[in-house]
C-alpha cells in the first residue's frame, strides 16, 4: 500500500503546490514553453544537462510545437538534453495513439537532440515486463550519479489529467498505483481494455519539478476533486503525486479552473 504519510484518512493534507490559471490553451503552451527553456537553463548551468520526462496525450501538443519553434527552439540546450517519456500505449511508433510518435511528428523531426538521447518507452513489445525493467535501466544508466537503488531526480517531469484523475498512465484503482519500489511498470487498464506502460510514483515523486498541464472544461471536475476535494488517491491518482522535495506546479486554463474556488492566475 501507499505509505501510511499519503493515506492519512480523513484529512486533507496540505498540499505544497503552485495553482496558476491562464486564459486559454494557447497562453497554456505559452507559459509552459517559458518555464521549460528556464528549468532547462538552470540544470545545464548547475548540472551540464537537462532531464525531462514528456507527458502524452493532446495538451502537451502545442507546448512540444512551441518548444520546436523560435524563440524557445533555440533557447533550449538540445545538446545537453535527455527526453524521456511517462508513459506510453501498446502501440509502435507509427501508430496515431503514440506518445512517442506525438513527439516525433511535433518536436523531435525539428530539433538537434542527438539520437542517443531520446529514451522511448517500447510498450508495443510483448514482454512489457521486461521492456519496464529494461527502460528503468536505461534511465539509471542516463543518472549514473545516483546510488544504483535510489530513483533518480528529473530536473522536469510533465504531466496531464485524465478526466478521471488519472495521470501519466496511473489509473484509478489499479496496481500500479502501489508500486514503491520499480521506477517503470506495466499496467493492464480495465477501463481502456489496454496495457499500458508507466513510470510510477518512486519516481514521479523525486522530480525537481513536476508541471500539470490541465485545459478544457472537461478536466475541471477532475481538477476540483484533485485540488480542493478529500484526499482519495486510489479514485484520483494525480493525487499521489507529491514531490519528497520537488515542487508541483498546476498550469490551468480558465476553461479547467472554472470550478475551483481559489482564483490565482
Ligand atoms: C497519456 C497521458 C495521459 C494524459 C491524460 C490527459 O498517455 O494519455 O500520459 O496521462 O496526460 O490522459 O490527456 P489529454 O491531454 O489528451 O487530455
């Protein structure tokens, strides 16, 4: 089960996390495009390089066409930047339902990342359990500081929500919402009738900085009963993601934040 810290029934726990609503989608991409290339700066200039995870799904899209795009294009230290992904379908690459392939078709065909830096998750294989083992030895191979059993530290994590409150591929009610110990795991979806592949909450939870991307009014019951509702991670799984030391940041439109009774934007 989730440590006992994230389970305290009945209370809400204070959540240490920034709320900033913005009008529409587009200003959406727009600030998460600023605060990517600041974030990215900032590790190449502490650490000589930039460890993102991608979120899937279609609200990243604009972000990742901005983040290809001048100015931010050539802001961001492509060089020194590791792109890794939180979750992906049990598709091939070529498949429309591709995280990996979203971000081929809107970032990576236009950016000078080397080859060897693109981490995708093979969640089209058919031992996915061994395709998890193998990508989270490939993340402890790209952190090779990091004491072999201790996740490492993403300097960026991003993040969607599902309607549901699911993020990354942690869907509610489902095992991998338990997972303490692998840093990547296979999952069968019943509500998808799917397997999908994810990273899990030991490692979300190390990130430096973790950003939500949340539009559309469609999302703000999910985000009202994540943000301001009764802490219940197995129902709304975005709720287990709490940085030990790391800082959430939730970018909303106003379609999203149109439930929420805290304004801040
Ligand atoms: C995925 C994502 C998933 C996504 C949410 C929101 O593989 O689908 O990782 O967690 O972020 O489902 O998706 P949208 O941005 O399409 O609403």
């Amino acid at each position: 089960m989730t440590s006992h810290s994230q389970l305290e029934s009945g209370h809400t726990l204070e959540r240490k996390s920034d709320l900033l609503v913005v009008a529409d989608p587009d200003a959406l991409a727009q600030e998460a495009a600023k605060r990517v290339v600041a974030i990215a700066e900032e590790a190449v200039t502490r650490r000589g390089r930039f460890t993102v995870a991608l979120a899937g799904g279609s609200t990243p899209k604009r972000l990742y066409s901005l983040m290809a795009a001048d100015p931010h294009c050539t802001r961001l230290p492509w060089r020194e930047t590791h792109l890794f992904w939180t979750d992906e379908r049990p598709v091939p690459p070529e498949h429309p339902d591709s995280n990996f392939g979203m971000v081929r078709a809107t970032l990576l065909r236009r950016v000078p990342i080397p080859a060897d830096q693109i981490h995708r998750m093979q969640a089209e294989r058919a031992d996915l359990d061994a395709a998890a083992g193998e990508y989270e030895a490939e993340i402890a191979g790209t952190f090779v500081t990091q004491p072999p059993d201790e996740p490492p530290a993403f300097d960026l994590i991003l993040l969607g929500l599902g309607t549901d409150g699911h993020t990354a591929s942690l869907f509610p009610y489902t095992p991998a919402l338990r997972e303490i110990r692998r840093w990547v795991t296979p999952d069968y979806i019943p509500a998808l009738k799917a397997n999908r592949l994810t990273l899990t909450t030991p490692i979300l939870n190390r990130a430096t900085t973790i950003l939500f991307l949340v539009s559309g009014v469609e999302k703000a019951a999910a985000l009202l009963a994540v943000l301001e509702g009764p802490l219940d991670p197995e129902r709304l799984p975005a709720q287990l993601i709490r940085p030990v030391a790391g800082r959430v940041v939730w970018l909303v439109d106003q379609a999203a934040a149109s439930q929420l009774s805290e304004k801040v934007s």
